[in-house]
C-alpha cells in the first residue's frame, strides 16, 4: 500500500473533501490535527502544520506544491462534472496527451491528478500513465 502525507489548513474540512468527493474511508481522524485516509491501495496522511512530529518535520511544512497522487478513473469528464457541482477548485484544463488528466486542488490547495487512459481500439493496450 503506497503512502501519501499532505499538509491541510483545516483538517476537518480535507477529511470531508476526500471522503464525500472522492470516496476515501476514515481510519482515523483527530479533529484540527490529523486524519488517517483510505482509498484502494492509499493510505492518505493529512497533518495540521505544527500538528505532531509531520506537521513539524523539516521546519515548516505547509500545503500546496505540485506533488501528487493520482487517481484513475474511467470516466474523466464525469468525475470533473460533479466535483464542479460540489464547488471543487482546478488547477487549469483538461490536458491530453497519453491520456487525459486534471489537477483537483483540495480545500488546502493540495493538488490530486484525475487521469483517465488513452481509449484505444478494441484488442489494443491502454498506455501507462507517464
């Protein structure tokens, strides 16, 4: 299982935003400081800055960045349509390429890749993401 620490202004409002937005299951959630979040093969961490040792780790940490994680999903356009409809905030456009992708920006700005794979003809691989 892949691990992923973000740094969120607001705890309670990120646990809300990754569970009711892009279905992750709470393992643990200390209300104001930090919350432990599932989804698949993902364990999410997400610390107030100066919340315990992350929240303090390498001097002081705060969210935002262009580091992700990226969840893949059949049905890009879709998935962007009901988080517009949410209020969720983008970082640009759709990109395309090998595939098509999106960057999501969580409450604190952080930001998670939506891909979706390349269609291709029927009998033919999908390519990997790069």
């Amino acid at each position: 299982m892949a691990s992923i620490r973000y740094i969120a202004n607001d705890i309670d409002q990120s646990v809300d935003f990754y569970r009711d937005r892009l279905g992750f299951e709470v393992e643990k959630h200390n209300p104001g400081k930090f919350a432990e979040m599932t989804s698949e093969d993902l364990h999410l961490f997400l610390n107030a800055p100066g919340a315990g040792s992350a929240g303090k780790a390498g001097g002081n940490p705060e969210p935002g960045g262009w580091n992700r994680f990226m969840l893949v999903t059949d049905d890009l356009d879709g998935m962007i349509d009901k988080l517009r409809e949410a209020g969720a905030s983008f970082r640009g456009e759709v990109a395309e390429g090998a595939g098509r992708q999106i960057l999501l920006q969580d409450p604190s700005g952080n930001v998670v890749e939506l891909f979706e794979y390349a269609k291709r003809p029927s009998g033919t691989a999908a390519e990997k993401p790069a």
